[in-house]
C-alpha cells in the first residue's frame, strides 16, 4: 500500500485554503478530541476523490442532519463556479465523511427538486449567508445529500 499522500482516503490532501487549513490543522492537534465550528456552527471532514487526478482530497465543510443523511451545500460563498469538491463527488460520488467520532463513507448526490426546498432552508437556518451567496450568483446552488453506505 502507497503512502502517497492523496492515494487513498485515509492519506488525503488536505485543502489549503488558509481558515479551512487552520481547521484541518487544529483538529489533527487534538487528535480529534476538539471539533471545529465556524462562528458556533457545525463543521464537518468532507474526503472526496478528484474529478480529473483521483487524488483524494479533505476539507471542511459546514453541515446539516435531515433523517439520517449530512447535508450540505456547494455554495464557494457565491462565485461563479462550484466549489472543486462538489465537481469531484459529482464525478466519484463515493466520499468519506467524519462528523465527530463518527467516521463513515457515503455516496454523495445532488438534492432532487422536490427535495431541495426543505434542505435549502434547513442549511440556511444553520448559515443565514448562503441566501446573500445565492442571490450574488447565478448559477444554481446545490444542496447535497450524503447516503450513508452500508
């Protein structure tokens, strides 16, 4: 087995992104007894697998819960583009998750119509900003959904 960092999803990348990478670098300090928050609200470990590299790749994201499922939204705070780990899980949907202690893979997907109302108002009662985010782009701001495997 290869210790290359980003050749598996225990090996990743970590974003660099420099309040992102303070969080990565804080939690892994702590050995994974202190959680990140952003402003008090929830944060999460997102690992997916690159789109075009197959590097596997974590950051932080914030986070819901709705019936079982971490909810998520691709918002990049407005930009134009979607964020680089939502093109990747659209591409390898597989990802692994961490919230808290609790450690699992999941296959991520993009919300349904039907089910992107309830979500989106979900995740913007937890971060008020991605309704200013939505309104300065105008691309679509997805929701998305992670289904826990097995």
């Amino acid at each position: 087995m290869t210790t290359e960092p980003g050749s598996s999803p225990e090996n990743p990348l970590d974003n660099t992104t420099d309040w992102v990478a303070k969080q990565l670098k804080e939690y892994d300090k702590s050995d994974g007894t202190s959680w990140p928050t952003l402003r008090g609200r929830p944060l999460m470990l997102l690992t997916t697998k690159g789109a075009k590299s197959g590097v596997w790749r974590r950051t932080v994201l914030l986070y819901g819960e709705h019936d079982g499922r971490v909810i998520l939204v691709a918002s990049k705070g407005g930009h134009p583009q979607h964020p680089a780990w939502y093109v990747n899980l659209r591409e390898n949907p597989e990802v692994r998750v961490q919230v808290h202690e609790r450690k699992f893979a999941a296959i991520a997907r993009t919300a349904t119509v039907e089910e992107k109302p309830e979500l989106w108002a979900l995740m913007a009662e937890i971060w008020p900003s991605y309704l200013e985010y939505q309104e300065k782009t105008d691309r679509d701001i997805p929701v998305v959904v992670l289904d826990p495997l097995g």
